[in-house]
C-alpha cells in the first residue's frame, strides 16, 4: 500500500490535519456543516454535552452529543473551494491512517447534511420555507478537477446548457443527485424538493449588479425558467453541489437543506430570518438522531 507523500496530505505538527486542526476521534461519522462559524454554536446550544471544540481559520468544530447521537458541527465558510478542503480532509480523518499515510482497508461512510440560507427563485417557494436539494447544480466546474464522470446527471446537464446558451468559455455545468437515503431520513411534508444550484460567487455569478456588467444578463431567469422530467431549480447559493459531488465521489451520504429568507421571483425577504433558520436547526437534529 502506497505511502501519500507530504506535500499531498498536509499535516500539522501534532498530527492533525492542516486546515481544520483535527484528529480522528475529535469528530462523529454525522457531521452538520453551516457556512457561518457564528452558526455552530446556535446548533450545538441544543446538544446535551459537549466532548470537543476547536477553530482554525473560518473553520470552526464542536463535537458533542444531542439525544444520545454524536454529532459534529462545523463551519465551512462560504463556496465550493472551502468545500473542497473540508471534505477532503474529513475523509482523510477516517480512512487515511495519518501516522502511516496510507489508506485503510475499511471504509467509513460520513453522514453530511448542510444546514444553510438561500434565496428562492419561483414565487410558490415561499420565504421561511425549507428547501431539501433532490440534485446539486455546480456552476462552478471545481468537481471537473476530479474523475467524476461516473456519478454526473450528463443528459439533465446537458439539458441545462442548451436551456441557457450556456457560454463556452465557462465552466460545464455539473450535476449529482443527494443520497437518497438520507433524503428519505430527511423527508418530511414540510420540505420543497428540486435542484439547488451552486454558484462560485455571490454578486456576479448570482446575476447581482453593482458596477460590473454581466457575461449573460439573462442566465437568471434562463435558470428559473429550466425543468427537466418535472424538476426545476428551487434556489440558488454556494456550496451544495460540491459537497453532493465530493461525497459521493469518496462514498459518503450528503443531503442539503436550506432556509428560504429571500424570494428573489417576487422581492421579498423573511421578517424574521433568525426564526426560520432556528426551526430548520430543530428540524433536523431531530431528523438526524438515532
């Protein structure tokens, strides 16, 4: 079994890998990530013990116990290339021995599920709604990196990229699909299902305009005006389609809820934000318990 050379995973000088500062036993195989470091902490208020916490960066872990299930709770900060650190080394924590960096014989699967705020695109998803993605849409081309064709939705994008005159001198538009039995764990009458998009910005990339011109005015309205066999795409943020893909890819469930604060179809914005994303905590660690 071949070494990993330490110049590919990077390590700490107490062992810990480099970005989040972590060891194998400081974290659970269910692992909720938020964007916003000052979200952990509204999650794990919740928890019945606390066993660990740590932060490094933007990049902050509380490990701790909620009902009788271990759960860990990290931050990610925002956009698919934080995306890409974390998962890879959370994975590496539990199927890299780090002290021979070489792979271990049996494989641990991770439960993930993000926790985030996104705006709506359609008037029928209300604000203060919750958004269980059924597929990923990267716009961002960072799974491209990898070899990951076998796990890509290529006639839904495919479909996508004709919709929307896709430009060529883009990223191809990418497409994985949640595990479908954390959906199921997830499931609830309360969620709207469909397509979360993933953007690698927040102002152009998301069509927003300040004192920059857009490459394609329209691509907002193509994206909301784009259905494939009955799926259209719900809402719009910066993370979900790189944790489907990257998860998948390395054989982990991943499932991704949002908060809707905004409905940029109709202008409107939660009055209560902070109460929407609250419920949506509760929601699913009750969901995620054993």
């Amino acid at each position: 079994m071949s070494r990993i050379a330490d110049s590919e995973l990077i390590l700490n000088p107490d062992g810990s890998v480099y970005h989040l500062n972590l060891l194998p036993e400081h974290i659970a195989t269910t692992v909720i990530f938020v964007g916003d470091q000052n979200r952990v902490g509204k999650i794990t208020k919740h928890f019945d013990s606390i066993e660990f916490e740590t932060q490094k960066r933007e990049f902050k872990t509380v490990t701790g116990s909620y009902k009788g299930t271990r759960m860990t709770v990290m931050s990610t900060g925002i956009g698919p290339d934080n995306i890409d650190i974390v998962i890879n080394e959370l994975d590496a924590l539990v199927n890299i021995d780090l002290k021979t960096r070489t792979l271990k014989k049996e494989h641990t699967q991770l439960k993930i599920v993000r926790i985030g705020t996104s705006g709506s695109l359609h008037t029928d998803i209300p604000v203060d709604s919750f958004v269980l993605a059924k597929y990923g849409l990267g716009l961002d081309g960072m799974l491209h990196s990898y070899d990951c064709e076998s796990i890509l939705e290529a006639n839904m994008e495919d479909a996508f990229i004709e919709h929307t005159n896709w430009s060529k001198r883009k990223a191809r538009p990418y497409i994985v699909e949640n595990s479908s039995s954390l959906e199921a764990q997830l499931a609830d009458d309360l969620l709207f299902t469909g397509i979360t998009a993933t953007a690698p910005g927040f102002y152009g990339p998301q069509g927003r305009v300040l004192r920059l011109a857009l490459q394609d005015e329209s691509l907002n309205s193509k994206i909301d005006s784009f259905e494939f066999e009955g799926k259209k795409v719900t809402n719009l943020e910066m993370e979900t389609s790189a944790i489907y893909g990257l998860s998948k890819l390395l054989g982990h469930k991943a499932c991704s809820l949002n908060a809707i604060i905004a409905n940029r179809a109709n202008g409107t914005f939660s009055k209560d934000p902070y109460a929407s994303v609250e419920k949506l905590i509760e929601f699913t660690l009750d969901k995620l318990k054993d």
